[in-house]
C-alpha cells in the first residue's frame, strides 16, 4: 500500500521569524548533517525578520 504525503513549502517571511529561529536551535540539538551559525542564538526575532527581507 502506498502512502502520500502532501508537502508545501513557502518562503519564510518576516512574521516566520520566531518559529524560524526555534526550529533551527532544535534542529542543531537534534542533527548534525548540517551547520547552522552560531550566532544564531544571539540573534533577536526582529534581525531574523530583517534577515529573512534580504
């Protein structure tokens, strides 16, 4: 039997910037197959929003 899966995928905007930046620190805890900036947890949800515009 056959599963399906539907998936969407978006860019992020600015109001994304919060589960952005919490997802990827779960992510860091949780992997190690990719590399995220360490600063990123110094980063504030109104720079990741500013970011994300650029």
């Amino acid at each position: 039997m056959e599963n399906k899966i539907d998936v969407n995928i978006t860019l992020a905007m600015p109001e994304d910037a919060e589960n952005l930046i919490n997802l990827l620190e779960q992510l860091k805890t949780e992997s190690d197959t990719f590399t995220i900036d360490p600063e990123l947890g110094e980063m504030s949800v109104q720079q990741q929003a500013q970011q994300i515009m650029c």
